[in-house]
C-alpha cells in the first residue's frame, strides 16, 4: 500500500486535495446563496430534487427517510466520473460521491504556454499564486502550498489586488483572495 501510495497518488495529492477542498467550499457557496435543493440538482446529470425527494436516474433502490437514516452526506470525488457512487448502511446517512468541479485539473499539467508568459510578465510567483487561486484562499494557505513565506506572498497579493487581477474578502478572522475574470482570462485565454 506505501508503494502505491508514493507512486500512484502522493505526486497529485496536493492537487486532489485543492480540488475537493475547492468543490467543496463551492457547494457551501451555492448552499448559502440559493439553498440545498440547487446544489442537488446541479450535482450531476443523474441526479434531481424533485418536491422534497431525491432521485437518482436508473438506480433501482428506493429507500425511505426512515430507512436511510438522516441526512446526506455529499463527498466529492476525483475518482467518480462519470458517474455517482452511492452507499447506504443503516445507520449511517445515505452517501453520494459525486466527480468534484475542476477534477480532469488534477491530472493536467499546470503549466501552459499562456502561464509561461504570463509569469514573463509577472514574475513566477505572482504567476504561481494566481493559479492556485482556483478558489479562493488566505495568506497562510497560498504560502504552504507555494513554498513562500507568508510576508512575502502577503507583498505579491496586495500588487495583485492594486492590479486589478484578485480581490480581497474576510472570512472570519481570514482574508481570502480570489481571482478576478481578468486574471482567468489572463491565464486561459
């Protein structure tokens, strides 16, 4: 298992979790903004909320609310695709992975020939930071996933921010930044 491990899954764990961690922060968004029945429907294809109940296309197991337990546990995937995985054992609640927004990313490479020049334009860190900006992150966070110290990324942010290409927003006692459309349109022209 330590093998697969480190050859399979420790190269893009890093990714994996950013994409989860994003598809989740995402779905909380949505949840908030315009309730859980949109963000149940726009799960998946195959599944839909529909007065009050849940249906799953071509499963053939119907299970009331007494029988499944309560609630729904929602779990976000790199490895579901195409399709929804479910799980239901009395007691525990229902279960639904889903493929998570953005998982194809894991397995791409991050550079692109429109990153490149970006980061000529830029500079590689500040180029570096807007593209793990998929969703929005703090100050500490960026600075351990890009390997900078924090007052240094600090520096970066506030350039960005006065360039128009992430935004600032607190979250607690967090300051999250997040890329704008123009640093989008930046790195995937």
């Amino acid at each position: 298992m330590e093998t697969y491990w480190e050859l399979a899954l420790a190269p893009y764990w890093a990714r994996i979790q950013h994409v989860l961690e994003a598809d989740v922060f995402h779905r909380a968004r949505q949840v908030a903004e315009h309730g859980s029945a949109r963000v149940l429907s726009e799960l998946h294809e195959t599944v839909r909320w529909d007065d009050g109940t849940l249906r799953l296309v071509r499963r053939h197991c119907a299970l009331s609310r007494e029988q499944a337990g309560s609630g729904l546990l929602l779990v976000p995937s790199v490895f579901a695709w195409p399709r929804v995985l479910t799980r239901s054992v009395h007691p525990d609640p229902p279960q639904l992975a889903y493929p998570a927004r953005g998982f194809g990313a894991v397995w791409e490479p991050r550079t692109s020939a429109a990153t490149e020049a970006v980061a000529a334009v830029l500079g590689r860190s500040r180029t570096l930071l807007l593209t793990e900006l998929d969703t929005p992150a703090s100050t500490t966070q960026l600075a351990a996933h890009c390997g900078l110290s924090a007052a240094g990324v600090s520096q970066h942010l506030i350039a960005l921010r006065n360039a128009g290409l992430v935004t600032a927003h607190r979250s607690g006692r967090s300051v999250l930044y997040a890329r704008t459309a123009v640093a989008d349109q930046l790195l995937n022209p």
